[in-house]
C-alpha cells in the first residue's frame, strides 16, 4: 500500500478471479478518493460538551444497579461475573517474548 495524498486511495484490494457461473454483484463499482473536511466538523467546546454527557452518562450506568436477567433453563455455573467486568478498566498484557 502506498500513501498518495490526502484524498486519494492508500490501497486497494487485488482482484480475484471469479469462480466458473459465479455472478458479479457489483460489476460497475470502482474505488474513489475520499474527500476530507477542510474545517473540524465540530468546535472544540461542542466536543468537551460531548465528552462530558458521556461520561456522565457512563458514571450514572455504573452506580445503577442493573437489572437481573433470570435463566429460563438451569445453566453450567460460570467462572465469571459478566456484570463485574469493566472494559474500561481492562489491562493490557504484554507477551513475554519467545
């Protein structure tokens, strides 16, 4: 792949050769440049503002108890609590390597 400049393709797929009495469903579809916004779509106080209805929101799921879900049928027990894990909080394991 190679970078051409701002609005032109970085890459494009190789083409692969159709099966014998296999249909093309987009004959007539060919890659275009992608154009990009001379100006930020949205301010930077817009953006703050966004940010902070997220993690308001975010803050008022994780202090709200969710709601149980029961089981109609009795299930193998789990060796995890899909309610206690926060992606969020996640960490990063590095491989040791080989």
């Amino acid at each position: 792949m190679s970078v051409l400049a701002d609005n032109q393709l970085v890459g494009t797929l190789p083409a692969i050769p159709l099966e014998p009495n296999q249909l093309n469903l987009f004959p007539e579809v060919k890659p275009t440049s992608a154009r990009r916004a001379e100006t930020l779509v949205m301010s930077a106080d817009a953006l703050l503002k966004w940010k902070a209805q997220i993690l308001d929101y975010q803050q008022k799921v994780r202090e709200n108890k969710p709601p149980e879900q029961t089981a109609l049928f009795d299930l193998a027990p789990k060796h995890y609590d899909l309610d206690r894990i926060d992606p969020l909080q996640l960490q990063v394991r590095r491989r040791s390597p080989p």
